[in-house]
C-alpha cells in the first residue's frame, strides 16, 4: 500500500493549548499607539516607500462597519506581519477625541501601526491620501511598495479576497 506524505502546518492544536495561550498573552502584551497624521503624513502612507507591501484601513470609532471589521484587520496584521508586510490604521475621529480612539485600539490589541487626523479639517486630509475617494469609511487601500492600488474597497472588506491579493502582493514582491 502507498502512502502519500502529508506536507504543512501540524493541525493538533489540542495539545498545544499551553504554547497558543501564551502566544495570544504575548500578542496582547504589545505596545498601542497612536500617532497624527497630517497632510504630508498621508501623502507618505500613499507613497509608500516602506520596501513592504502596505495595507491602510480608514476608519472612525462611530462607524458601525469598520468597528465590527476592526477585529480582521488585526488578525490579517499578526497572519502576514513576519513577512514584508504592514498595516496602518488612520481614524477619521476628530484629533480631541485621541483618548477615545487609543482607548478602542488599546481593547483589540493594534499593536500597528496607528494614526489619527491631525486636523478637523477631514476633507484636506482625505484629499492628501487619495483626491478621487469621497471620505466614505471604511476605506481599505492595499499598496505595493512601488505605490500602486493593489485593491482598494470603500466599505466593509471580503476578509478572503483581501488576503489573497495581500498573498499575490507579496509573493510578486518576493520573486523579485
């Protein structure tokens, strides 16, 4: 009788519940942040010259669709974060509400890299990043290190989609 060899990933995650346990408390201990993103800032995030393939999520705490894709987000950081690849959240709350916003980042654990408008003036800022976007969130934006629109999604994301223009993204980037 032949046997076919089983290539991947071990799936016996029962008896590693110990070594999981520890892992999400070490995910959860991560350093939150948040910092201000004005014009020149998201003019950057667009650029992006970071060498990585970059995922940028508009959003704001008093939006139903992108709080309740919040918890995505994060976990597509901690699936791809090891490879060239980062996410950046930007909210679009109001610079006096910082507390609030750091306060939400801070119970789902975004341990990306964080920014908040730096202005009230929204329209100035949502023109710096991308003058064709009307200011609707959630706004997801995939970015490949030479700057082009990879997917771009203007409310709630297809998680599986993504990921897989995420995964093409990077295995072009490495093929390079």
């Amino acid at each position: 009788m032949t046997k076919t060899k089983v290539v991947g990933c071990s799936v016996k995650w029962a008896g590693k519940a110990d070594s999981v346990k520890r892992n999400l408390e070490k995910l959860a201990a991560e350093p939150v942040s948040l910092g201000a993103a004005d014009a020149d800032v998201l003019k950057a995030l667009r650029k992006n010259e970071s060498g990585k393939v970059r995922l940028v999520n508009f959003w704001a705490t008093w939006c139903a669709p992108c709080v309740a894709e919040f918890p995505e987000l994060i976990g597509i950081n901690r699936m791809y974060r090891q490879r060239d690849f980062e996410v950046v959240t930007v909210s679009l709350n109001r610079p006096d509400e910082e507390k609030n916003v750091l306060g939400f980042l801070k119970q789902k654990q975004a341990s990306c890299k964080n920014l908040i408008f730096a202005s009230a003036d929204r329209e100035k800022l949502i023109n710096a990043f991308d003058p064709d976007w009307q200011g609707p969130v959630p706004y997801t934006v995939l970015i490949a290190p030479d700057g082009k629109v990879i997917y771009r999604e203007i409310g709630s994301i297809n998680p599986l989609v993504l990921k897989r223009a995420i995964v093409g993204a990077l295995n072009v980037k490495e093929q390079r």
